[in-house]
C-alpha cells in the first residue's frame, strides 16, 4: 500500500502501486492547482479521513468534483460526481513522497482545448 497525504495530514490517499504515469493537464482548474493526476480504479483508492476534512469543489456540468482538505487547503483528489463502474480516481501525485515519483513517465495533456496528449 501506499499512501499520499496533505500537508497537515488530515487526509490520507491509499493506492495499491506507484504510478506508472502521471498527467500534466493545462485546464482552467489543474494549471492553478499544479497538479500531477495519477489515475486509478476507483475501487482499488481508499480515502482516509475524517467526516468533516474534506471540501468538495465542482463547475460548469458538475461530472467532477475535486476535493481538498479543509485544514491546510491540499489538493487531494478528483473524481467523477456520478460513479459508473468504470470509474477512475485522478490522486494528486504531489501529495505522494517524491521519490515515488521518481520513475513515472509525465504526459502532458491539453486540457485546455484539444484533450489530446501533447507528447
């Protein structure tokens, strides 16, 4: 297991492997959070936190909501505002320590226009 946490430590993110890749998206809400998503099934994420440490954040069609602790003001993790089988977790990678990041491939995704990868 292995764990990403906010700041203070209110919250905490268990995925079962490292991440292979990470995505660099240059929408209007990842480029200010400059966040690297690391994407897993939602059943294999586990959120560990209390009831009232997290604050939820969504836009527009409201498909997705993107949650922070309430305490120190980390950007956790996203994830789809109506869940389907398939869903998919996007976890903050900067929340994980750096030497987990140390091997994962960034692809840059143009969130901003054409949601295509870049590279």
């Amino acid at each position: 297991m292995l764990a990403a946490t906010c700041h203070c430590g209110a919250v905490r993110i268990e995925v079962v492997r490292r991440p292979r890749t990470l995505t660099d998206c240059n929408c209007s809400i990842c480029r200010r959070y400059g966040s690297l998503w690391a994407y897993y099934r939602a059943g294999s994420v586990r959120v560990v936190a209390a009831s009232d440490a997290l604050a939820a954040y969504a836009w527009g069609g409201r498909r997705l909501e993107f949650f922070r602790c309430r305490r120190c003001g980390c950007v956790t993790h996203h994830e789809r505002s109506r869940k389907r089988p398939d869903s998919t977790v996007g976890v903050n990678a900067r929340n994980f320590p750096p030497e987990v990041l140390a091997r994962a491939r960034i692809r840059r995704l143009d969130g901003a226009s054409s949601w295509k990868y870049l590279d």
